[in-house]
C-alpha cells in the first residue's frame, strides 16, 4: 500500500493479518531451520509449496496452534499446505488445467468477523526441467484470475507465480482478476534463487483486491530452500476508495486472448510429470 496510508487512517478497519508464504523445495530437508523461522515471526497463516508427505509429517508440530488446516502432499514437486490460525469455513483445491497442478481456495473468518479469500498459487516454469513453454503457468494464472473475478469478495493471492508482475501473463491476471499488485513502492523484492545473490527474480508475487491494505512485505531468511520465503502484513478496511485508481480493466480485445491462454493450458499435456 501507500506508505502514508496507515491503518488508524482508514476508519473502520480489521486486525493485522500476517502470511508466511514459502517455497520449501521438496528435497529439502532442513525441517527444523523452517519451523524456527515459523516460530520466530508467527505468522497467522502460513503457506507452503513442493510440501510433500515428509514435509507434512515433519510440520505436524503446528497444527497444535494452527488448528485450521488443508493439505495436499503430492510428490511432484506441486503439493501445498495451508496452516491457518484464523478460521478456515470453507475451502476448495482446484486443478484448473491438469489434475496434478492444485491450487487453494480458502475462505476465512479473522477474530473481529472480518471475511476474505485466500487463493495459493504454484503453477509450473517453463524451463529446461520443468515445461517447455508457459500455457500450462499462464493457463492456471488466468483461470484463477477469473474466478477471483467471479468471487466479488476481498482477496489476497499469493505463492510461487514462476513469473514476473511486468510479465504479459502477469499483467492480464491482474487485470482479469482487478486486483493490485502488492510489491508496488516496495521494490523488486527477489525470492529465487537464494544460491545465486546476482541472478535473483521477484517470482513470490502477491495481488489484493482495493479493500486490502499491505502495511509490510518483504524476503525473509535462507532455510534450505532454493526460494527465500515471503513474509506479508495486511489489513481490510471496505470503507475506503483511496486504491480504487490502481485496478486496471481488461480492454475488450483482451478478453478473447485471456481465454484462448486458458485453453492452451488446459489442452497442454505435461512430459515432465509423472
């Protein structure tokens, strides 16, 4: 957000919400470097992808504090867990164009009875080991921008977009979605790879519809994984318009070219996982 937009400047407004989104690398092994860092920031909600059935059974320790959960162990490098201590009322796990690439939709409920929709993202990189090309990435983007759409209600999207937010297919998924880009004023704010400090992407990206205020969001600590993990505060306050001049609108021609990418992902067929 705005940094001279504070939320005692908002009016009515919603607790601070805090979200540790990470990219654990599922041959990773060092549980115990990840958990400290859990414990260090405690986070309200916290997102994990590459999280296979060792990486659920070691973080089984924080569903003594994070007792809404939603698992998906898969060992293709796609898996996802969502902890939450907030109220999770409802989710669903999607699988927009292949039935082994999921993603999150969680609906949740703060203490002061504010309600919003957490999507979590990790669409597949084209690259030598992963696709040959982005359909199946920018397919899964676009659908999710526009059930975002569809959902008329306050949102945050984040995880591993394998992508840029100056990307084509970035831009249309924040612009089929209406929402914001999270990272503005803030930076590049470079996630991958943690190995490499002179060949780094912002790829952990996160989009908000208007009624969400970002107060912080920054890289966090090494722990072993080939990303850096991302750490977002935030609130909700819906009485306020002062971001309603950040959303951006598809342009007519451009609604015909977001679903002709959705398809190309859904007829795109994957050699690469099992």
């Amino acid at each position: 957000m705005n940094k001279s937009i504070k939320k005692e400047q908002c009016g009515s407004s919603s607790q601070m919400i805090t979200i540790i989104s990470a990219n654990v690398y599922q041959d990773n092994k060092q549980y115990d470097s990840f958990l400290k860092l859990i414990q260090k920031y405690d986070p309200d909600i916290i997102l994990t992808m590459e999280s296979d059935e060792k990486w659920e059974k070691s973080l089984e320790i924080l569903e003594v504090n994070y007792k809404y959960t939603v698992k998906v162990s898969q060992n293709n490098t796609y898996g996802m867990h969502l902890y939450s201590k907030l109220k999770i009322v409802d989710h669903s796990v999607h699988y927009f164009v292949a039935d082994d690439l999921p993603s999150i939709e969680a609906k949740i409920t703060t203490e002061d009875n504010y309600n919003f929709t957490f999507f979590a993202v990790h669409p597949p990189p084209p690259s030598p080991t992963e696709e040959e090309n982005a359909k199946e990435r920018d397919g899964e983007l676009l659908s999710i921008a526009k059930k975002i759409k569809k959902n008329a209600d306050t949102c945050v999207v984040l995880g591993d977009f394998n992508n840029v937010a100056w990307a084509k297919s970035s831009i249309l998924f924040r612009k089929t979605s209406e929402t914001i880009d999270g990272r503005i004023g803030r930076g590049f704010i470079s996630t991958f790879h943690t190995k490499y400090w002179f060949l780094r992407f912002p790829i952990a990206l996160i989009f908000h519809t208007p009624d969400v205020f970002v107060d912080d969001l920054k890289s966090l600590e090494y722990f072993g994984s080939d990303h850096f993990p991302i750490y977002a505060k935030f609130f909700i306050n819906k009485k306020t318009a002062k971001q309603e001049h950040l959303v951006h609108e598809l342009e007519s021609k451009e609604h015909d070219i977001v679903q002709e990418i959705i398809q190309e992902g859904i007829n795109e067929k994957s050699e690469n996982r099992d």
